[in-house]
C-alpha cells in the first residue's frame, strides 16, 4: 500500500515554480482582498445567464481599472455574463515528515 502524503498550504507560493509534487488550484476570495491587494490581473468566475447556451462557468482574467467589473459577453451566444465571485490562485506543498519522531506505543 502506498504511503499517504500529507499536503498543507503553501504561503509564499510562487507561480512559476515547476515542482510536480505541488498541487495548484483556485478558490473564492472576497472582493476586499482582491481590492486591498496590489494585483496587476484579476480572476473572476462568471456564468452565462441564457438557460439555452452551452456555456456554463468561465473564469476570465482581466487587468483591473480600480477593480471595477468589466462588462462580459457570453462567447458562444452573446447574452450577458453573471459575475459569481473573485478567484485566487492556491498552492498546496507536501510536508515533509522525515525525521520527525514518534511516540511508540
């Protein structure tokens, strides 16, 4: 059986790191985040608001104008995009656990 690995938050995450052990993903964030943070882009995900489109989410990068929310046109039929909420990208670094010691029983 292969060995559990644990994971825990990687703080000073750096996006171009190509370590393959490092599990990436994207999370909501509050929009006074996003506003008191120095970012050049900005990710949002969005919804198609037509209940006939294909399209269901996008996640869409814009570079902000004093974090105002652009207009968004659905790609596929045109319709208005909905705004859901800000994303962020995370990353995930797994711990190390050589060398620390355990209690035996």
């Amino acid at each position: 059986m292969p060995k559990s690995t644990l994971y825990r938050t990687w703080r000073s995450y750096d996006a171009n790191c190509d370590d393959p052990t490092i599990i990436r993903y994207t999370a909501p964030v509050q929009e006074e985040e996003v506003k008191s943070g120095e970012t050049s882009n900005v990710k949002a995900a969005w919804c198609c608001t037509s209940a006939e489109c294909s399209v269901g989410d996008l996640q869409i990068t814009w570079q902000p104008r004093e974090h105002l929310l652009p207009t968004m046109q659905c790609p596929a039929c045109g319709n208005c995009l909905a705004f859901r909420h800000y994303l962020e990208e995370r990353a995930l670094a797994p711990v190390d656990w050589t060398g620390v010691g355990r209690k035996s029983a």
